[in-house]
C-alpha cells in the first residue's frame, strides 16, 4: 500500500522522494530489543501462570488470581517488590497524583528534578482546585539547562538548600523542546539525589518509556515509578487502567490511600480482564519494536523533508514519542488531518482544535485506536503554541506509522508553505 501511495501522482515529488529514501529505515532492528523480549518471556515463565489464573473477579475483587498474577508479573518486568495495577486507576496522570498524595503531607517538599512537568500533571499538582499545592504540599522546580538536559548541579544544590520529600522525575519529554531521559541519565539524578539528600523519595514517571530500553528505572535506584497500562505495557489490548510499583513498603502506604487504610491492596476485581491484561504484556514487546521502528521512519522522512526532529534518525530511544517541528500553526493542524486519514477509526474525520482540561492552550489531536487514549497504537498530538512542536506516538505495525507520516507530510506540503528548522 505504501507503493500505491508513492505511485500515486498526487503525492507531492518532494514527499515521494524522501520516503523511498527513508523506507531503509523499516528494515533496521534496535539491538536492545532482544533483551527486553527476553526479559518479558522470562517473567512469564517463572511465573507459571495457568488458564485457571485467568478468569478474574467481579464486585470487591476477593482473591482475584488474575489481579495477582498481573501484578507478580509487572513486579518481576520491573524489578519491583510490589506492584499496585488496577483497572479503578484509570490513567497514568491518576496513578502518579494518587501516588503523590500518599507520600506527601502538608508543609513537605515536592521537587521536580528535570523541569516541569507536562501540562495536565502540573496543573493537577499545582493549579487545579483540590490540587497538593491547595492543600499544603509545597512544590519546586530544578530548570533544565540551555540545551534541554537536567541540570545535575542545580539539582544538587537544590537539594542540599531543602532535601524534600520526593524527587519527581518526568522520563518522557512532555510538551516540551527537552529530550526524554534514558536510563543512564536517571542514574545519574539518583546518585545525585542519594549523595545530597539519602532520605528522598525519588519517584520516576515511567509513561512512553516501559520495554524501550534494557532497563527500568528502578534498577538503577529510583523508590517508585508509575505510568498508565494502556500504552507500552498493554500492547495494544489492555482496556484501561494504570499502574504503581517499587518498593513494597512505599507500594503499601500507596495502596492505604488509593481505597483504604486496613483493606490496602487486598481488593480490586480484573472483570474479566485479566487475560487481555497478560496478553497484552506478553505482546508488549513485539509491539514497542514495530513502534520504534515506525518513528525512526517518520524522523528519517521528515529530517530528509528538512524539518527539525527529535529524536534524530538511527539514534537509540528511550521513549515512544517523535518530535518534529514543523514551524506554523497552519502546518500543525495539517500534520494531524493527514495522519488522520490513515487511522483505522475514525480516518473520515477531520481533527479540529479545541480546549482540553489541564492546558491553557488549544490542544489538536489525532487518535483512532481500538482503545480511547491508547497511544500505542499511532496517534499524534501538539498544543497550538510555538515554536509547534507535533508529537507523533506509538504505532503497532511499523509500515502502518510510515503511511500515516507519508500522508501527514503530504498534507503538510499540500496545504502550507516551505519546512521551518528550530
């Protein structure tokens, strides 16, 4: 199909040109990836999961087989001692404020290690009426450095003027002109923070980033990570929920405030979901592969186009997201409209910008998948505000993302003037 779409006579001689070029990219494997398949298959095994363990529960959730399973599952993946997955916690934004919530009390610092967070979490944090800055918790920011890293020594001297409570570490980009964190620079924040502040929290916001690299965050030292079970991990099947883990005490004081002192973890029915929930694991690898593989094309078209991108084409990933500056509104909005089009729900529609709650400017969506706000399945999404940044996530089959960034540039070229750099 992609020859078809390259054959065809609309498609603008630029695009056309860039994307024969760029299909070498499809057929070039991240050498990590391996290991993380391995390292999924041997949690499986070790587990000896039977068809039993599968059917799940309903109401209270009482010694739901399914739920345990999942979550012993998740906690070997992670190298955690405890892991809390629910389908109640229903977004990643949710596990990590509820997680929050537990581990701060009023007049305790909350301190942001690598900038702020992205939009919806910051304003949940911070803003929002019945937010944890509302109630007492005070909250900081280490900035980033000029050219978008952590600044390790600003860190260090935040943390010596004030140790908080919880260092919060944000591993994927957000909204923002930053690169994701690899798992080599959260070591760093947390030998940082463990040589100037021992007794900090320090909490990983793994969204985008679970199976993309060799190791999790917690490996490397880091006390709590969250993210949703509807991204990486879900591999495209998981219905919804979200996820907390690390260690067991902090995972147990967590799941005294998500339901309640005295029940904690003990209740939580899976519905029936439980085989989805492990099916999708078991597959998430497969599928972070064709992800990577499908934005490493989209980098190489629109680099080759002359566009901004980050990450660049061939660099090793550490989350599912792809930036590309595109310059202008008018090219944003054209971005989505064409990745739309190849979407296999709701490709006749025509996104539009509007408000969403938790951002201040409007937001432009792409989305068709099987699961609403599943980004692991290909899906673009920018606020419309400069220097209009498009960030392109997921994608389940790698020929299917370059379609859709084939006919998101076409659009682009179609409808506005020449590519902007940042």
């Amino acid at each position: 199909m992609i020859e078809a779409i390259l054959g065809d006579r609309r498609v603008d001689p630029k695009v056309r040109a860039a994307a024969e070029t760029a299909l070498a990219r499809l057929h070039e494997h991240d050498p990590r990836r391996r290991a993380v398949r391995m390292r999924v298959l041997e949690a499986f095994l070790a587990e000896g999961i039977a068809e039993s363990d599968l059917a799940g529960s309903t109401g209270y959730g009482y010694d739901d087989a399914a739920r345990d399973r999942y979550e012993s599952l998740l906690a070997r993946v992670f190298r955690a001692e405890r892991v809390l997955a629910r389908l109640s916690i229903v977004s990643g934004t949710h596990a990590i404020v509820a997680a929050l919530d537990a581990l701060l009390v009023p007049g305790q610092l909350l301190l942001c290690a690598n900038g702020a967070p992205y939009d919806t979490l910051r304003y949940a944090l911070v803003d929002a009426p019945h937010s944890l800055a509302a109630r007492g918790v005070q909250y900081g920011e280490v900035g980033r450095t000029p050219t978008g890293e952590t600044d390790l020594a600003a860190l260090a001297a935040a943390l010596r003027a004030e140790p908080p409570a919880v260092v919060f570490v944000q591993r994927s980009r957000g909204y923002a002109a930053r690169r994701s964190l690899s798992i080599d620079a959260i070591e760093q924040i947390v030998a940082v923070c463990r040589e100037h502040a021992p007794a900090t929290i320090v909490f990983v916001d793994n969204c985008y980033g679970e199976l993309v690299e060799e190791r999790e965050p917690l490996e490397v030292g880091a006390d709590v990570i969250a993210g949703s079970l509807i991204k990486n991990i879900g591999g495209g099947l998981a219905p919804t929920g979200g996820y907390i883990a690390g260690s067991a005490e902090l995972i147990d004081r967590i799941a005294a405030r998500v339901f309640a002192p005295g029940i904690g973890a003990g209740l939580g029915p899976t519905l029936g979901f439980g085989r989805t929930l492990m099916q999708g694991l078991f597959y998430a690898p497969l599928v972070i592969g064709e992800t990577l593989r499908g934005l490493d094309f989209a980098a190489s078209l629109f680099a080759l186009l002359g566009y901004g991108v980050d990450p660049l084409p061939g660099e090793l990933r550490t989350d599912i997201v792809q930036a590309i500056r595109l310059g202008s509104r008018a090219a944003l909005i054209a971005f989505a409209r064409g990745l739309q089009t190849a979407l296999p729900i709701n490709a006749r529609f025509m996104p539009e910008p509007g408000p969403v709650p938790g951002y201040v400017d409007p937001v432009i969506m792409s989305s068709g998948s099987f699961i609403s706000g599943s980004t692991i399945d290909l899906s673009c999404d920018a606020p419309l505000r400069a220097p209009w940044d498009v960030y392109l996530q997921g994608g389940i089959v790698a020929e299917h993302t370059a379609l859709g960034a084939i006919l998101a540039a076409d659009a682009v070229y179609s409808g506005t003037s020449s590519p902007m750099k940042p």
